[in-house]
C-alpha cells in the first residue's frame, strides 16, 4: 500500500498501515488517519491542500472517469455537469441518526441509535469500502481560519466530487490544517461512497460514474462531536462540513458554550440614507433563500449585499450584539427556479467555474433547467442523460438540482462576508411556503413571542427532502432535519439568549406564498419583495407605523410601501388577513404538535399560544381592515 503525502513525496507503508510520520505534526490527527485507513484499507492516502492545482487535477480525473461532463468552454468555461445516481439525490431523513448517549437528548423529531450499537455497524459496513479507492484527507475551516466563531474539522472521503465540492464550499487545505496544528480542536468526519472495487478476497469490479450504495447512514455523535456518512455521494450526505456539521454538529455545540447555528441566510441591507442593517432569515430548503439573499431591490435608493444564502453561525459579541458569520465559501443552490427573471444575480454568478449536479445538457454543451429561461429549448439531454423534448412527462432537471460555486464569484456579495468577528444582526426573519393564513409580515411584540414565531413555521414539502411534495408540514426555525437534539430544549436555548444578548434583534415573519382562491398568488415576489424589507429596516429605525393583530404587528395603512406597484386591493386585503376560524385551527395544529416535546417544551411557547388564542376572541381584526388602502 501506498502512502501519498504530498504531491511531491510519497513513502510506503506496510499492510497494517503502521505508518510513523505523516504531513502533519498533530499526533492525534496523523493517528486518527491511520486508524480509518485501517479500517476502509483505501490503495493510497492523498492529503488536500485546496489548492487550485488539486481542483484541477481533481476535475480532469473525473472527468476521465465519466463523473464530470465538461461544459461548452465559451459558454460556460471552468464549469461541469455531474449526474448522480437516480437513487441519490437529496438528503435520506429517515437514515439520518443523532446518537446521542440518551434517547431522551434526540427528541422525537430526530432518529435516534444508541451510540455503542451504531458504531458497531458503522464498522460494519466501513469494513473495507474504500478497496481499490483512493482516501483524501480534507482538513477544512467553517469560517475565516482562526475567526472567533469559526470551527474546524477534517474530512475523510472516497469521492473526489466530494472534495472538490468541500474546496469551493469551505476553507479546506494548508491553512486549516496550520490551525488544527497550532492546537485547535477539530470535528473528525468520515465519509465513504460504499462502492468498494475489491472486496475482502481480491476480486475486481469496474467502477462507475457516480458510485454510491443502496444502504445509506448519516451518523452524528453529539458529544463525542463527530461525523460518519455511508453510501452516498450527493449534497449534504458527502458534503460534511454542510448540514451535519454546521447545523447538526453546531447546534449541539452552541447549546453548550452559548451560541447558535442556524439554518439561515444573512444579507446586508442599505438605506437610501446609508445607514447599514443586518438581518438574519429562516427558510426551509427551496423556499427562496438565494433570492431574497440576492435579492435586487426595485424600491430607488436601497441596496441588498449577500453575506449568505443558507447557513448562519451566531455568537453573542463583545459589544453585546448578536454577531453572524456565513460558515460556508460557496453555494450550493437549488437550480430549479433560478432564472433571469428571477434572480440575474445568481445567473450572473453562475457563468463560470461552476459544478452542476442533476441539470439538463442543451445541444450546445450549456446547462438548463426549468425557470432559467422564459423559452424552453427544443431538444435537450436531461438529468438522467437521456433525450428530452417539452413533450416529455418528465422534468428535464430533477427538482433538487444543484449548483455548487465559490461566493467570491457573487456580484452582490457583501465586502463584510469575510469579517472574522461576523456582522451584527439588526433583526431576525421566519418565514415557510404558505398558501393561506400567513399575512406577507409581522413582527413579534418581544422575544418570547419571536420564538414561537420562529417555532410555529410550517412549509409546504419541497423536493429538497424526503416527503410529499406540497404536504404541509412542521419545520420549526426551519431546523427540522437540522437540529442536532431535542426541539423542546432548542426552543429553551433560544429563549435563553434574551440572558446572553444584550441588544436582542427584533423577529419578524414572511410569506411571499400566499394564494388567492384562484391560486394565484398575491405579492409579486422577487424584487418586490424589497418593499417588505424597507418596512422592516424603518421599524428598526422606528420611522414606520405598524398595527396590532392577534398574530402581531403588521403595517399601518399607507406604512408599507406600494408606490408603482400594482396590487389590486383585495389582494393586498387578503395578503393581511388574520381569520379567527382558520387561525384557531393553525393553534389547534400547533398544540398538538408542540404536545410531541412533553415536558420539555418551554412554558412560554404555550403562553404565546394561549396569548393568540386571547387575541382572536377579542379581534375587531377583520378583513375588512384593509378595504380602505386605496392602491395605486
């Protein structure tokens, strides 16, 4: 067996993999790769330093393998197309498991395994899996390497799509690899695709273009603070430094040493008057988080810059702030819906140097996908790598195709996304995929009532997870599959940063979703949605009037912003209507929801139910509240 530890050097280890020196002078790391190479007993060990070389090297190897379609050059240049196995192609909720020590510390909305059985069969199947395969060692920054709120980890990996997606996602190689030396700690993650290509007794097998397996494990250990993903190569499963470390590794960090990881989107917005504002925002997966991150504003004068478009780590601040940083160095975006009418900054940032998964190949060796363009080509090749035409049933791109790009390629990317300390957040937005019920926005009254905004989102299903799509389900702070343990005590940690933060950012909640009972929908969307964001900066500055409801504030007639927007009146009636029938059916759907936590849901999220419940019976809020707001 061969041992590479640089580019340049390579030494020869025995079968046992004793292997003394490594490039690395952190004994526990050089130890903790020996020991996975034990056990997956890969052909040679690559180290990564994230250089562009790697990327390059990397690109062309798969691309010789058939993982990689290399785009028209012209077109598209430095960029490729990946198609996936059809059996691989989003998260897999119902083998993702949190093992934690006790039952109890997972709650009911996560799997929970006991740690000692789950190892035992992790061991199992990562027996041997990388036979024949090459192991990569990515150590890899969340954050500006050394930040205050940024962490570190290493992954192991058999997929080379996996480290070149790592490369454009995190800050991987020398320089996270310096800190882990200095004595930083480290989240160890191990990942394999479980398509060996010898197995135990020395018979071959041809590999394939995206390898993966039917059994699939999404492993977290909470305390130990440790990661093992088994059997595929897609999105979040391969991509570690992701979903399982900067939301399910990092939330159960946060609770314990006082911050918080969030499944959240940051954007920079700025006021005619240039006065800055942060503001943070909880969306489910492929509700318009990398719109509204991009967003471009149609209101004169005002300026949105994206810091993130997913992902948010927040940590109270000296000057006691909450401050946020973006974990993450690029996008991994759902293309689908993703056009020029739509969002031309993401377009304008996807036009080169970029990694598609799962889109459709035009004739011209470009990329599509349903919403990019108005008109829909004649002929295309479509994410399975068979002939599609508009007369096809099926989509020509699967619905959670990917785009993977650095964020220094964004135009609206904010000169402060790269601040070691983070920016501090001014407010906080939670806002689902919802047809009715939900006004446009409101704001919380105070803290307590903003968690259980934040508690109480639910979304209607995408395609990014497992599940019917359109079915309505609960997703509190959007965390739902994020949350690395018991719901009920995440409610509690977030109640318990009115003690942390002295200047607590104000909530607000949005749905830009809601339908009309034709099924259209009311608010415009998109750049419109600028109109919604100004109301919220001018509450901040305390310049913009707003009126109570039963669900919260909402603004006062004339408050929001409708010049040269046209909006028929009884949409704009509709958009704010708080109906006490359907409102005590919502409550009623809470209630037993939230019943799932038992005794640890915090007494407040039932004091903000109860409250609500006060508020309708009294309302003099009807839907006629809104009749008078003449448009024009």
């Amino acid at each position: 067996m061969t041992i590479e530890l640089t580019r340049e050097s390579t030494v020869t280890a025995t079968d046992d993999l004793q292997l003394s020196t490594g490039p690395t002078s952190d004994p526990a790391l050089s130890a903790w790769v020996r020991e996975i190479a034990a056990l997956t007993r890969p052909d040679a060990v690559v180290w990564c330093d994230g250089s562009r070389a790697e990327h390059d090297r990397l690109t062309a190897q798969m691309v010789a393998a058939g993982t990689l379609i290399p785009l028209n050059p012209t077109l598209r240049p430095g960029s490729f197309l990946a198609r996936s196995a059809p059996t691989d192609v989003a998260r897999v909720e119902s083998r993702t498991f949190i093992a934690s020590h006790r039952r109890e510390d997972a709650g009911p909305t996560n799997n929970w395994r006991e740690p000692g059985a789950l190892r035992e069969e992790l061991a199992g199947v990562f027996a041997g899996s990388m036979r024949g395969r090459t192991m990569y060692v990515v150590p890899f920054s969340m954050g500006p390497v050394g930040g205050p709120i940024s962490q570190l980890g290493v992954q192991v990996t058999d997929s080379p799509y996996a480290v070149v997606s790592m490369g454009i996602m995190t800050r991987t190689g020398t320089s996270a690899l310096a800190a882990i030396e200095a004595g930083a700690p480290w989240v160890p993650a191990v990942h394999s695709v479980g398509y060996p290509l010898v197995d135990a007794v020395g018979r071959a097998r041809a590999d394939v273009p995206w390898p993966c397996n039917d059994l699939k494990y999404i492993a977290h250990f909470p305390e130990a603070r440790e990661i093992w993903s088994f059997g595929s190569g897609y999105g979040g499963n391969a991509l570690l430094g992701k979903k399982c470390f900067a939301l399910r590794i990092a939330s159960a960090m946060g609770r314990q040493e006082g911050w918080l990881a969030e499944h959240m989107l940051v954007l920079k917005v700025t006021s005619p008057e240039s006065k800055v504002f942060h503001l943070a925002a909880a969306f489910p997966s492929a509700c318009g988080k990398t719109n509204l991150a991009m967003l471009r504003p149609t209101l004169p004068g005002w300026r949105v810059e994206t810091i993130g478009d997913d992902i948010a780590w927040m940590r109270p601040g000296p000057d006691g702030r909450l401050r946020a940083i973006n974990p993450e160095a690029g996008f991994f975006g759902v293309a689908p819906g993703t056009g020029w009418s739509t969002n031309p900054t993401a377009m304008q940032m996807l036009s080169q140097d970029v990694i598609f998964t799962n889109v459709a190949l035009t004739d011209d060796g470009d990329v599509w996908w349903e919403g990019m363009t108005e008109e829909t080509p004649e002929h295309l090749v479509d994410w399975r790598g068979e002939d599609w035409t508009p007369d096809s049933p099926t989509p020509a791109a699967h619905p959670n195709a990917r785009f993977t790009v650095a964020a220094s390629q964004c135009p609206s990317i904010a000169d402060d996304f790269d601040a070691p300390e983070g920016v501090a957040i001014d407010a906080v937005l939670f806002g689902g995929r919802r047809r009715s019920n939900v006004p446009l926005v409101t704001q919380a009254p105070d803290w307590s009532a903003g968690v259980f905004l934040g508690a109480s989102i639910s979304s209607e299903q995408t395609a990014a997870a497992e599940g019917t799509v359109g079915e309505l389900r609960h997703d509190p702070f959007a965390m739902l599959p994020f949350a690395g343990y018991h719901m009920g005590d995440y409610f509690a940690h977030w109640l318990s940063m009115a003690d942390r933060v002295e200047h607590l950012p104000q909530v607000f909640g949005v749905n830009w979703f809601r339908r009309g009972d034709d099924g259209r929908f009311l608010w415009p969307g998109f750049g419109e949605n600028s109109r919604v964001l100004e109301w919220i900066c001018r509450r901040l500055e305390g310049t913009a009037a707003a009126e109570e409801t039963p669900v919260g504030l909402v603004p006062a007639a004339g408050a929001l912003n409708l010049d040269g927007l046209d909006v028929p009146a009884a949409d704009l009636q509709e958009l704010f209507a708080v109906d006490p029938a359907a409102w005590s059916q919502e409550l009623d759907r809470l209630e037993a929801y939230f019943a799932r936590f038992g005794d640890r849901l915090p007494a407040q999220i039932g004091q903000s139910v109860d409250r609500v419940r006060d508020g309708l019976r009294a309302a003099r809020w009807t839907r006629q509240r809104w009749a008078d707001w003449q448009v024009d």
